[in-house]
DNA sequence: ATGTCC
C-alpha cells in the first residue's frame, strides 16, 4: 500500500484561531493506512476522534467512521420570488412553525422523484434535526461579483433560503451498521463492507438532498412562496476522485465541495453567511472549503458562558436585527453566535490562500430552528 | 449528529 508519509495542510492564518486539540487530531488521523493527504481548513475544530473542518484522501480504504452519522449533511441555497421590499418578517415569524415535526404531505411521491427507496427513515423527510441545522430566510447583503452572480440568475430584489441538514436517522442507522462491524477501523475499498457501505452511503447523501429541498419547499409555502435551487453540497461525505492517475477517496469531515462550482460558506446564525466561487487548485485543498465558522467552544462551554451574559430574547433577536426562531434555550445558548468563530476571518483566509472568490454575503433575516422545547 | 440519554 503507501509507505509515503502523507501530505498534511493546514489552510490557516495567524488570525484563525485553531486549537492544538484539532491539529493533534488532523495529524492523527493523516497517519492512518493509506492516507495521502490530509487538509484542515480554518475553521478546523476537535471532534469525536476525528476533527471536523477537514478533508481526507486514502487511497486502497476508505474510513466510514471519519464522516460521522450524519451522512450527505451539507448545505442548500434557493432564490424564492419573494421580494425584498414586501417583507413581512414579524408576520413571517409567527407563522412559521412545524419544520422539525413530520410533513404531511406525501412522502412517498417526494421520495420516488428523487428515485428514492421507502426506509424507516420516510417519516423524518422535511425535518430539519438539531443540533447545528437551521432553516433561513436571506436578503442580498453585498454582491462582490456581478458577473458570477447574474449567471446563476439570481436578483438583489428576491429573498433566499439557505438550509442546513443531513440524513437524519438514516446516517445515523446506515453508520451504526458500520461500526457494529468494525468500530472506527477503515476496511479495503474493495471488500463487500466497502462497496455496501458506499451503496448505501450514496443513498443517504441523496436522501439528505431530497431533505433539504422538501424543508425549503415546507419553508416557502408557509411564507405563499415558490423556491428555485441555485446550489446544493454535503460538507459530510466519501466520493471518488482521481489523483496523478490514480483512483482516491476523499473523506469529507464538515469541508464543503470545492469541485462543483459555487458554494455556501455559513456563518453563525447572528451573521452573514457567504456565497462564494472556488478558484484553488482543486486535488492541493483535497477538492474542499472550509463549511462555515466552526466551533470555538464546546457545546457545554458555550451553555455555561453564554447563559451568565444573555437572556433568551437577547438572542432571538441578532445584532443583525435578525431573528432566531430557537424555543429550545439550551439549543439557543449553544448555537448563539458567540459560540463561533468569525466567518469574516474564515472567509479572508480563503481568499488570501486563492481557493475562492465572494460572489455575495446574505443578511439573515429568519433563522428557524424549533418550535418546540426539548 | 441521533424519535439521543440517565
């Protein structure tokens, strides 16, 4: 197999405030059997073994493990026609409830376009989850890149949805399956495990797909609206790519595709979050970006700090004059915005290091994450 | 992250 030691980037300025925890773990994890590159992008952070803001290519075994339980989690963007000056966000609010319980339309027809199989996991299609997931009505901040923007038919006037979730139960199940069977060990591409997992992998990433789309078509029928999908990208995944000739598999671990043309890059939810056009050497960043601000505290951290110096209703409304649909308190002191990095300093990092240019940033306007309080 | 977990 490879006795090369393999390439570890770290894509990081002095301004980026990056833990030694994660570079111990990014390190790590490059040493595993057949690693060739390992990349950390700047809003590297520890994770469960593994860090999360990072990119891995083996070569010969792929590592289930390293993407985690959320399988195909990643990003999606719509244009609504709704426009801008005819916002009613107060009224909006209100109205907005029910993502994160189950649809109740029909699920099967949803799945069947998407040439989606029925699983145990239909009844979660169109919820958004926990944790770090959020549904968002967006304005047009600043277009940096005229050109790049009016290409993917996109107007200053219209509101857009940004969505963040993944598979749901199904990851979680399909990874569980994995690691009854070899806990966090990598097994030979080309092993009946491997090609199992794969399949079903593949499955779960376009299941996720589905998921974003079916909450952005839940979301804007609530506000009387239609939605158009300009981009869509799982910063939670293993794909195939080749490298000097040679067939690679890169693990994704929150690192957003960098080869399929523009991309999200979220901020916080009390901040803009950025519409950006790859430009790097694809294979050298190991085909990634950075997926948003990344953790500066802990969960726990953020809920011990955050509870001492905010009340509730500071935080559901932003310094932005946003507002943040979260009536779950713990959820809201650990995914306020101070609990993240700052995605301006990311971003600047990204530029600085030629892998992308900022079509625009997007203002939120309604961050919708639950209704309900537990 | 997870119809989570005591």
């Amino acid at each position: 197999m490879n006795s090369e030691k393999p390439n570890i980037r770290l894509i990081a300025s002095g301004k980026d405030w990056i833990e030694g925890a994660a570079v111990d773990q990014l390190k790590r994890t490059a040493e595993l059997p057949g690693m060739r590159l390992a990349v950390g992008f700047p809003d590297l952070h520890p994770g469960k073994g593994h860090p999360v803001g990072a990119a891995f290519v083996s070569s010969g075994t792929i590592y289930p493990y390293l993407i985690g339980n959320d399988i195909g989690c990643g990003m999606g963007f719509w244009q609504t026609d709704l426009l801008r000056r005819k916002a009613k966000l107060d009224r909006w609010a209100g109205r907005l409830s029910d993502l994160e319980n189950p649809w109740e339309g029909d699920v099967g027809e949803w799945l069947q376009r998407a040439e989606l199989p029925t699983t145990h996991s239909d009844h979660s299609l169109g919820t958004i989850g926990g944790g770090n997931h959020f549904a968002e009505l967006q304005a047009v901040e600043k277009v940096e890149d005229e050109t790049e923007f009016a290409k993917l038919n996109l107007s200053k006037e219209k509101l857009m949805l940004l969505v963040h979730s993944g598979s749901r139960g199904l990851g979680e199940s399909i990874l569980r399956a994995y690691v009854d069977q070899h806990r966090d060990a990598g097994v030979a591409v080309e092993s009946t495990d491997a090609k199992d997992y794969l399949q079903k992998h593949d499955e779960a990433v376009r299941w996720a797909k589905a998921n974003r789309s079916l909450i952005a078509h839940r979301f804007a029928s609530v506000l009387n609206a239609a939605c158009e999908n300009v981009v869509d990208g799982s910063h939670n995944s293993i794909t195939r790519h080749e490298l000097a000739g040679e067939t690679v598999w890169l693990h994704r671990k929150g690192a957003a595709p960098a080869e399929t043309g523009p991309m999200i890059i979220p901020g916080s939810r009390g901040t803009v979050s950025y519409l950006v056009l790859p430009t790097g050497d694809l294979p050298a960043a190991a085909w990634s970006l950075a997926h948003g601000a990344g953790r500066k505290w802990t969960r726990s951290e953020s809920k011990s700090r955050i509870r001492d110096r905010y009340r509730p209703d500071e935080l559901s409304q932003t310094e932005l004059g946003s507002r943040v649909i979260c009536e779950n308190r713990d959820l809201l002191y650990e995914e306020a915005p101070d609990a993240y990095k700052k995605i301006e300093v990311v971003i600047k990092t990204l530029v600085d290091e030629g892998l992308i240019r900022v079509i625009a940033s997007l203002r939120p306007l309604i961050t919708y994450k639950t209704r309900s309080s537990r």
